[in-house]
C-alpha cells in the first residue's frame, strides 16, 4: 500500500474530510510537513 492509500484510509476511516472540503495545512519546511504537502496536493481537484 504506498502513501497515498494510507493517508486516504487514515482521513476516511476518521471522517477528516468530505468531498468538496477545503482543507488547510500548516507547512514548516521539515520533511514530514513537506510529505503532508504533497499528499494534500495528490488528493486536490486541481
């Protein structure tokens, strides 16, 4: 299962989000706050 998937359990098995939700994620720069950027921006409409 790769990183996506697990984010996309994790968010769906808590009811972190619903369709359509705009989402808000604090970044610092460190690698875990970076991977959490890009795993948000895999899931974005755009």
């Amino acid at each position: 299962m790769d990183i996506y998937q697990k984010a996309l359990n994790t968010m769906n098995r808590n009811s972190m989000t619903e369709p359509g939700m705009h989402v808000i994620a604090a970044v610092s720069g460190g690698a875990d706050s970076v991977c959490l950027l890009w795993v948000l921006k895999h899931f974005s409409a755009d």
